[in-house]
C-alpha cells in the first residue's frame, strides 16, 4: 500500500526519483497517465492490468464514457524505473499536470499521484477547509 507526501524535483532531463520508499512496491515497470484533479496516477504493472481490463469493459454507448476511457488510455505510458529509481515524465503529461520542476509524490493507496507542487497545495488547501463537510457526506453513506 503506498501511503505519505514526498517533496522532489524533475531534472533537465525529465527525470523524477521515485521517493525510495515505493520502489519495491512499484516494480522494475509501472504505467503513468493522466489523473484526476491535474495530477498523474503512477500505477504498479499489477494494478494498471486490472485497471485498464475494467475500462475496457464499459459501454461506449455514453460519451462520457468514451471521454473517461480515452483520458486514462491515451495518455498512459509504460515507464521503466532506472538503477537510481527514476522514472521519465513525458512532455505531455507534464503539460496536462501543469508540472514546472517541483513535484509532491503521494501515495494515495493503490497509485501513486505526481503533483506539481503550488497545484497540489492550493488542492490540499481547498481539501482541508472542506474535510468537516466531507466526512458528514461519507457518514450519510456509511463510508466513514
């Protein structure tokens, strides 16, 4: 399970050190793409099969549908992590994320995200004001 926020920078190169801690999780390989809220989901070989298998299974009878499966499919890249842990953010997911050269990495259970740091903590921000609100909601369901 991944789980913790971890402040790190992309190099000239396009290169981001995955924080030590999830690199034994991840594997030699994952899969990026684009996230939700202006981030990237970093999902281990394992997880991104099951993902992408119940993808494919929804109808594309809704574009809606089509415009989801289409923003997690088309954008996903198969990334090697390096011998120094690193992995290389291609030129338009770090355009869709809005990333400059200072990420957090957080790990949010089954993914990583890869936020470009003032994006993530004008989020973390609006998400902390709201939390009160947002376990009364989870309670109504039985969620919390």
């Amino acid at each position: 399970m991944f789980l913790g926020e971890y402040n790190h920078t992309i190099d000239a190169k396009k290169r981001l050190s995955v924080p030590a801690k999830f690199r034994r999780e991840l594997g030699k390989k994952a899969v990026l793409t684009r996230g939700l809220d202006q981030s990237l989901f970093l999902y281990p070989m394992n997880t991104w099969e099951m993902i992408s298998r119940k993808l494919n299974e929804l109808p594309t009878g809704q574009a809606s549908t089509r415009g989801f499966v289409r923003l997690m499919l088309a954008g996903a890249e198969e990334v090697t992590i390096d011998a120094l842990g690193r992995i290389l953010v291609p030129e338009h997911l770090k355009l869709y994320a809005g990333i400059q050269q200072s990420v957090v990495v957080t790990g949010v259970h089954s993914r990583l995200e890869i936020w470009d740091e003032e994006v993530w903590y004008a989020y973390k921000q609006k998400v902390e004001k709201d939390a009160d609100a947002l376990a009364e909601q989870l309670g109504e369901i039985g969620a919390f």
